[in-house]
C-alpha cells in the first residue's frame, strides 16, 4: 500500500511551524525537563511547555521558573523539552503523560498546573482534551490554536454557539484544528473547566483574532489582552499576570 507523502498529511501545521526553524529534539528519548523546586514547602506544581522556537535550555535561560516562584513561591516547577518533533510523531500528549504528569502525581499531593505558550499552549490543550479532569488549571500564554480557515468556517457558522464541528474523528495531523476546536466549544456545558483556564495574549500577535474566540468561552476576568507581539517581551509579563490573577482566584490546596 502507497502511503501518503508526509507534507500532504501534515499540511498547515507544517508550512506554519517548520518553515519557522522550530527547535529539535530527539524524539527516541524521554521527553528531557528541569525539575526547579519551590523555596518553601510546595502545594502546587507547574508544568510549562515551550512555544515552537524554544526548548528545555531555552526556557530555563528565560528564567520562567524564577517567574512562577515571584508570583507562586509554594510551586514546584517542570520545565519541559516538549519540542516541535514530538508534535510530529502524534504522541506529544499521551508522552507528557505518561513521561511527566503522571510520574509527578505520583510524587506530588498538590495542583497541578500546565502553562503552555504559543505551540505548548496548543500542547496543554491537546493534554487536557485527552486526559480531561487531570490538571487543576491551565495557563495558556498566547496559544497556537490553528489556521485561518477553520477560525471563518467558525465565524461563517455565527461563532462557537451555532458551529457544527461534524463527527468526531481521531485525533490525527489533518484533524487536530477541527478536533481542538470541538473541545473548546463544550466548554460551554462545563463551568468547572473554564473557572480554571486563564488565557493572556497580544494585541499586535497574528494569532489575536483566534486566541479572541477562546476567549469568549471563558470568564472575563481570566483574559487579558496585553500589548505586544508574538515573543518574549509580551510572554514574560503575560505569565506574571496570568499567575498573579489565577492564586488570588484559586488559593493552593
């Protein structure tokens, strides 16, 4: 049997993510991560997936560890090497189960946390739609929720409300966007969810006009709009905001 060429399969995702020097990984070996633990005694752990142009070093460079403990100084952190290849196998979050939450539940008596930017904010959404009720919020900074088109096959329909998604269907490279989108929209019959999703972007990023209609699922008070681009001098303030407003809503157990 001829199986399909890899581009045609993987489609949009591909000429938007690899044709941006997305950062590598070996996709054989464990998923790598940084365990950076909390000053004092810990009550929450925070897992962060990084966008598409970073990685495990990278991350760690940016100091965000440092950041979540500013604002949530009882919060074990995971940094996590959760790379474009992972993506690419078609695993990435049964892997991040499997290779990190699930171990640290295991550890940990505590919340725990998923903060995704950019492609990890698609990554933290993929997780929560396959393993739903897991994590005790999610804290998405500027995420990559797919391609213009199924954003005005959306918008055409009159918004999340009134669009019909179609059969479900596996989860695959050709259908994530359409998949993805089908999860946010019944977050509508589930108050629960939306009271611990928290979502910070920019109004100068090309992503903006799909982050918006996220945004319309979730309480107010969980969205802000900064000023910015799609980068780090909008993303490291947006975690400080996002952190600051979500332990003032949800105290650590």
């Amino acid at each position: 049997m001829r199986l399909p060429r890899l581009s045609a399969l993987l489609g949009p995702l591909v000429a938007l993510l690899l044709a941006a020097c997305s950062t590598g990984g070996d996709v054989s070996r464990p998923i790598p991560t940084l365990f950076v633990p909390a000053a004092q005694p810990a009550r929450r752990l925070v897992v962060v997936l990084p966008g598409r142009g970073d990685d495990l070093d990278s991350l760690a460079r940016r100091g965000i560890a440092q950041t979540i403990h500013q604002q949530w100084p009882d919060a074990d952190v995971i940094l996590t090497g959760l790379t474009m290849p992972f993506y690419l196998q078609g695993h990435a979050a049964q892997r991040l189960h499997d290779e990190v939450i699930a171990p640290a539940r295991k550890r940990h008596d505590a919340q725990v946390w998923l903060a995704g930017i950019s492609l990890g904010g698609m990554g933290a959404l993929m997780y929560d739609r396959l393993y739903p009720g897991r994590i005790d919020g999610l804290l998405l900074i500027s995420p990559y929720l797919g391609d213009k088109p199924i954003y005005r096959e959306i918008q055409a329909a009159g918004g999340l409300a009134h669009w019909q998604p179609g059969p479900v269907q596996p989860f695959r490279p050709d259908t994530y966007q359409r998949e993805l989108w089908r999860s946010i929209q019944q977050w509508s019959d589930n108050p629960a969810r939306t009271r611990s999703v928290w979502v910070a972007y920019g109004d100068k990023e090309r992503f903006r006009d799909r982050i918006a209609l996220l945004a319309t699922q979730l309480p107010p008070e969980h969205v802000f709009e900064l000023h910015g681009h799609h980068n780090w001098t909008l993303w490291a303030p947006a975690a400080q905001t996002l952190l600051t407003h979500a332990a003032l809503d949800t105290p650590a157990r």
